[in-house]
C-alpha cells in the first residue's frame, strides 16, 4: 500500500479527504441519487481514514474517490465521482490511479459499478459476478416475535458471524454502523449462536436497510419485517445480490419494485461466501 500524499498535475491535486469534506462527497453522492444514509460519513471514514481522497481544481474540490483497505487482502473503492461540469477532462482517470497506487497490486479490490461505467471497468481488469438490484418498498407493520436488538448480542459473535459473509474483518466498522441515530440494528439468536442480523438506517430519502444476513429465507424474512416496521410509512430501500434467487423471491413476495441496479465487480477471483445467506449488501459505497 502506497502513501498518497498530495499529487499534482495540470493544475489538478489529488490529496487524501480530510474528514469534514466526506461530508461533502456524500451530499454528491445523494445528487447521483445513489440515496446513501445521512450519518455513514463516520462509519465509512473509520473504516480506513487514509483510503479517503479528492481531487482540487484552482482550490475548488471537483472530485472524490474512496479505497477503503479492509485488510492486507481485501479492499472496496466507492465514492468514483467527479462533479458533471467537470467531466470528460481525465480528472476521474487521475483519481482512479491515486486509489488504485494506495491499494497496491497485491489486494482483491471490489467495487459496484454502474452500467455505463462497467465496459471502463472491465478494462482495468474488473469482472462482473453477479447484480445488486436496488428494490424499493414502504414501511411499515409490526415487528414479528424472535427479533433481539444487537447491542444485547455479545459484540464478538456479530464480529465473527459477520466475518463468514464478508471478505475481512470489519470489526470497527460494525461497531460504528450498529449504532448510528436514526437507525435500529436486530437480530436472532438460536442456542447462543447469532443466525442472522439486519441494519435499517436513515438516508436522503426514507431508510436504507443494508446488511440483511440471515442463515435462511425465513430467518431473513422474520428480520426484514421487523425493520419495515421500524420506518412505518417511509420509503425503504435495499440492495439484493441476484445470486441469492431466495433473496430476489422475498423482495418480490413484497411487491417490492426494482428501481437501480449494479455490477458486482472484482479484479481478482471472487471471494468464496455464502452469497445465499445474503440478503441485502451492506452498502454500496464500502462493501
């Protein structure tokens, strides 16, 4: 993994985000109407605070990128986003290269790309698993029997059930992202053991559920409705791996509707999990 300090050229810097301005590339990231959660800055910052960059013009900040390094084999980019007045100008290939000299060429990297990006991806070597389809509902209902709040879960057993759905170890960023306002964090537990957990939390527009885990369909469902029932009325989203068809089968069994879609992309070989114990992806933005 490489220092990126500051890179200039052709009047265009690269230099590592600084902490306030993420709070920037989200309101950027909401006007794409990628719909991110309104208190994820922090969790996503944690999660790796030098893999955080932005690109500056005369002073003015016209880019981001993100290269959150999970660990020294897994790392996610997000936040690929240059301000449309400034567009077709080869800043985006700058900010790119920044993150990808940050990650180093050892890592798996992962990334979401949308489908007018995915043909530039493939370029630089990224391959196309499988689909995260956005679908949209409304909340709703009452919370079914059998649901725990997370933070009566001892903290080390949501690590480790975590663990076995993602590429790395997450642990500080479980941490932040269980417990942000505005939001509520459940699970079940069966003989001590955790078998499934979902986040719902509250994004630009109504509340964005993500991760849902569960080791079954019906231990998913169990969850997800009682997250609908925390934003009664709302407009909910959640982003569904199609290599789950039990997942894809639940958000249609709810008259939930397909409003967004993106490529599950990797540069190397693709992480062997569970994906049929995934049920929503945690976010778009950081994996």
């Amino acid at each position: 993994m490489t220092t990126i300090t500051t890179m200039t050229i052709d009047n265009f810097t690269v230099r590592p985000m600084k902490r306030s301005e993420l709070d920037l590339v989200i309101d950027w990231a909401a006007i794409e109407g990628w719909n991110p959660g309104i208190y994820d800055a922090e969790c996503f910052y944690q999660a790796d605070q030098c893999g955080f960059f932005v690109g500056e013009l005369n002073n003015e900040l016209v880019a981001s990128i993100s290269a959150v390094a999970y660990s020294k084999h897994f790392a996610v980019i997000g936040f690929y986003i240059v301000k449309p007045q400034f567009r077709g100008r080869g800043f985006g290939m700058k900010m790119w290269r920044a993150a990808m000299a940050y990650l180093g060429t050892e890592r798996n990297i992962s990334l979401d790309g949308v489908i007018a990006q995915q043909k530039n991806y493939q370029k630089s070597g990224f391959q196309i698993t499988y689909r995260h389809i956005r679908y949209e509902t409304v909340g709703g209902g009452l919370a079914p029997d059998g649901i725990v709040e997370l933070k009566t879960v001892p903290f080390d057993k949501l690590v480790a059930y975590d663990q076995e759905l993602f590429p790395a170890e997450r642990k500080q960023f479980l941490q932040l992202w269980i417990n942000q306002p505005n939001s509520s964090a459940l699970g079940v537990v069966r003989d001590g053991h955790v078998v499934g957990y979902g986040v719902i939390r509250q994004s630009y527009t109504g509340f964005r559920i993500g991760p849902l885990n569960a080791d079954d369909e019906q231990i998913a469902e169990q969850l997800l409705l009682a997250l609908l029932a925390f934003a009664s009325d709302a407009p909910v989203f959640l982003d569904v791996p199609d290599a789950n068809p039990e997942a894809i089968k639940l958000a249609q069994r709810y008259g939930m509707k397909p409003v967004f879609e993106v490529a599950r992309m990797y540069n190397k070989e693709i992480p062997n999990l569970p994906i049929n114990r995934v049920f929503a992806v945690t976010s778009l933005e950081v994996g």
